[in-house]
C-alpha cells in the first residue's frame, strides 16, 4: 500500500501583523522542534500530546497536519491505522484510515483551522487510495466550552468533515450504537477498489442481516 505524503502549506493571517503556518504531513524530527500551545489538553497533557503526535508521525501510515504560530502548535488533526483493539482493525485493511484527534487552542478558535487542516490532509489526491474514517463520540465533544447542545455539535462535525467529502454511514458498532448522537463518518477514494469496500462493509456490520 502506497502512503502519499506531499507536504502542503498555506498561510491564515490573524490580527496586528500576525500569521498561522498550515502544514503537513509533518515528519517527526520537525514536529520535535516544535512545542505544545498550553490548552490543547483535550486527550492529554499538551507534553505527552506533543510526544503523541511525533509517534504518529513517525508511522508509515501515520500523519499530522497543524497549524502553528512560530514555533508553537495551535492545532492539529492526526490520522493513522485504528487501535488494534477497535473493531475497525479487523482484517488487517491497509487502505483503512482513521481521522483521529481534531483540536485547536481555545484562543485560535473561530478562523476554519480544522476544516483547513483537514483540507490539507487531502490535497493533491494524497488519500484517494485510501478508506478515511472517523467516530464522532458526544462525551468527547467540547459541549461547556462552544455552548453548544450535543445535536449542535453534530451539525458542525457533519459539516466539517463534510467539507471534505466525508460522509454518514450505518454501523452496529456498540459505542456508536450507545448513544443517537453519535455517528461513523466516511469517505471511499476514488482509487479504492470495490473488494476493499465490501471489506469495510463487512467490518462496519458484525450483524450481517442489518445491511
């Protein structure tokens, strides 16, 4: 399986002469030069985050987007094979990816950073090899800080991801299943070969009879 990596660049400008640097994939030596804004603590502890995000990178697989001012990360968006205890390991798919972790720091928040990043990561045709995933949970959604209800919330990931061409789909999943709303999100390349989706079908449904 063929793991495109492109780097791609753009530029968000903020207030009083200030710029965001958009990039990525970002190797792992780079990613080390570069420090953790404070309050991207969602899954961690930003230093351990920041040791994360150089892990993935350094997978075959494995590749973050960011955005940064200077030096410092502001935001970031992973994607890497699923955890090999999920159900979405199973079968040993190598064109399965999963869009993992999406944040942004409270204080850059507002200016489209994750539908950019995101947009980056499928530049130039760089997944269209692949199966992208990805599992909306509510309970790891930002409800008290956006002020948002959880069906809210939905909205704006079904329209973030959707800005990429990402799509819902059905799953017996049991945490999916757990709660309305949550919601499986997927988008099939155009290089992806139809036994690869069936695959994926069969992945996504334990219970055959319910597709």
């Amino acid at each position: 399986m063929e793991h495109r990596k492109r780097l791609q660049r753009e530029t968000v400008a903020l207030d009083e002469g200030r710029e965001l640097i958009l990039e990525g994939p970002v190797p792992p030596n780079r990613l080390a030069e570069m420090a953790m804004h404070e309050a991207l603590d969602a899954f961690r502890r930003p230093n351990e985050q920041h040791k994360a995000l150089i892990e993935i990178a350094g997978l075959e697989e494995g590749r973050i987007l960011l955005a940064r001012e200077g030096s410092r990360i502001v935001g970031y968006v992973t994607f890497h094979y699923a955890d090999e205890l999920e159900r979405w390991s199973e079968g040993g798919m190598t064109d399965l990816i999963e869009l993992g972790a999406i944040e942004v720091a409270d204080d850059y928040r507002g200016c489209g950073l994750g539908k950019k990043m995101i947009e980056l990561a499928f530049a130039e045709d760089q997944l269209e090899n692949m199966i992208v995933f990805t599992t909306e949970y509510y309970w790891h959604w930002d409800l008290e800080g956006t002020k948002l209800n959880v069906w809210d919330y939905r909205k704006m990931m079904e329209k973030l991801m959707q800005s990429v061409g990402m799509v819902w789909f059905a799953t017996d999943d049991p945490e999916i299943c757990s709660h309305p709303a949550n919601c499986l999100m997927v988008r099939i390349g155009k290089e992806v070969p139809l036994s690869s989706v069936e695959h994926f079908d069969r992945v996504r449904f334990r219970q055959r009879f319910m597709y």
